[in-house]
C-alpha cells in the first residue's frame, strides 16, 4: 500500500496471514477511494496518530465535522477481532476499536513508539516498511485525549498491486 501524506510517500506491508478480514476490509475503503481527504483526528506524540473515519472525517465532502470525527466509521459491518501475537512497534498499523472488541470498522492508528499494552488487544494488521518520517511528522493533537485542532489529512491511499 501506498499512503500519501503531506510530506511524503509512505509505503505498508499488510499481513493478510495474520488478519485477513481486517486487511481485506483496508484494502477495500482504500482502493474505493474512501480514505481519501481523511484527517488524523487523534495524534498523541510518543503513542500514536489515529485517522480512518470516513463518516465524519473526511475533510474533502459535506459530512466533514471535527467536532464527530473518530465517531464514525464506514457503512460496512464492524470486524470481529483478529488478535496476534504481532508487537505493537514503532511502525504497526492497528486497528481503532471502542470498549468491544469486535468493533472495530474504518479507523486505524500507526504506532510512533512501542506500545506493549496493545499487543493481543488490538488488531494489528500492517507495518510501515518506509516512510516512517513522514508520518512522525504527522501533526500532534492540542487537545483533550489528542484531538487536534486543524488536522493533517491522507491525501491518498492505495493498493500497488
């Protein structure tokens, strides 16, 4: 995969023998477009940058609003979990969930640093393999629980395949 960011070209290796729904789900809101314009909603310096929501989001259409963004997810049925024994390293693609874990649906985080606490409680389904400087330049939430006012966006994401 290929994700366009402000900065740069970031290129993903996906794990389909690890997480095969939650990879075939990536591919299909990434090859339809629905990524595009999305912004990175939550961005906790040291942690993470969390983005995907393509219901509220998306910074590009009419149904943009900050103030829901990382509510929402797509209009596809939320994922059971397909937890691993994958470390959550600097790198990792995951995806975002509420309290239940098969909640996950759109939304994902790339991890900056390690972060144990998540292995095999979060779904993690890819790696940044380069490029990882451009998503440490990610913009840092200002906000409450790493809300960020004037977020960065995907400007596109893509299967090379």
């Amino acid at each position: 995969m290929i994700l366009k960011l402000k900065d740069g070209e970031v290129k993903i290796k996906l794990f389909p023998d690890i997480a095969p729904n939650h990879v075939k789900r990536f591919k299909t809101l990434a090859d339809s477009n629905q990524y595009d314009g999305v912004v990175f909603h939550r961005v906790i310096d040291g942690f993470m940058a969390q983005t995907g929501d393509v219901k509220f989001g998306n910074s590009t259409n009419d149904k943009y609003d900050l103030a829901r963004a990382g509510t929402g997810g797509s209009d596809l049925p939320d994922l059971k979990a397909e937890f691993s024994n994958l470390a959550h390293e600097k790198g990792i693609l995951s995806m975002a969930r509420s309290s239940d874990p098969n909640s996950a649906n759109s939304q994902f985080f790339i991890c900056f640093e390690d972060a144990p606490h998540l292995d095999r409680n979060y779904t993690a389904f890819g790696k940044v393999i380069e490029g990882m400087k451009f998503v440490d330049n990610i913009k840092r939430g200002d906000g409450s629980s790493g809300s960020v006012s004037d977020p960065d966006k995907i400007i596109s994401l893509r299967s090379v395949e």
